[in-house]
C-alpha cells in the first residue's frame, strides 16, 4: 500500500517529476509518527488522527484510479488511503 500511496501522491505532477521522485509522503502511519513523538518526550493528544483528505479524493482520485486487495482469486476494493495527519502534541 506504501507503493500505492507513493504513486497517488505523485502521478499528477508531470512537470516536475523527478523532484517529486525524490519525496517521501507515505513514510509512516499514525501509530508509527505517534511512537516516534512519544517516544521524545510528548503526550499525544486524543484529537490527533488520519484522514483522505476530500478534496484530494474528489479531484485526484475519484474517476482516475481505483485500488483492489487480491483476497482468494477476486478482487477486493479498498477505500482511499490516508492523505493528511494532524498530530497533536504536548510537551509532558
């Protein structure tokens, strides 16, 4: 899904292309930015989550890519992976 998510987050930008390439934006989930940012001494607040973020969704994927899980020889769809993270924290 990291792949998918890489590929999503870059496909519309033709133009520049190659400086695309050399970003990162599907590196890790919540739960792996929430270890990190606790790990250094924060509190991470309940508010904190992930979303696809609408306008993304309706402009970027909708009608132009669809996404399947291969489950016992058929095709699964998967909803649209997450886009944007906000992250609250608090210094404990």
């Amino acid at each position: 899904m990291q792949d998918a998510c890489e590929f999503l987050s870059k496909k519309d930008y033709l133009d520049n292309w190659r400086s695309e390439m050399h970003e990162t934006f599907c590196y890790w989930s919540l739960a792996d930015w929430r270890g990190a940012v606790e790990r250094s001494g924060f509190l991470v607040k309940p508010a904190s989550h992930a979303f696809a973020n609408p306008w993304i969704v309706q402009n970027r994927y909708e009608d132009k890519v669809k996404l399947f899980r291969k489950t016992a020889g058929k095709l699964e769809p998967l909803d649209w992976p997450v886009t944007n993270m906000l992250l609250i924290a608090e210094k404990r």
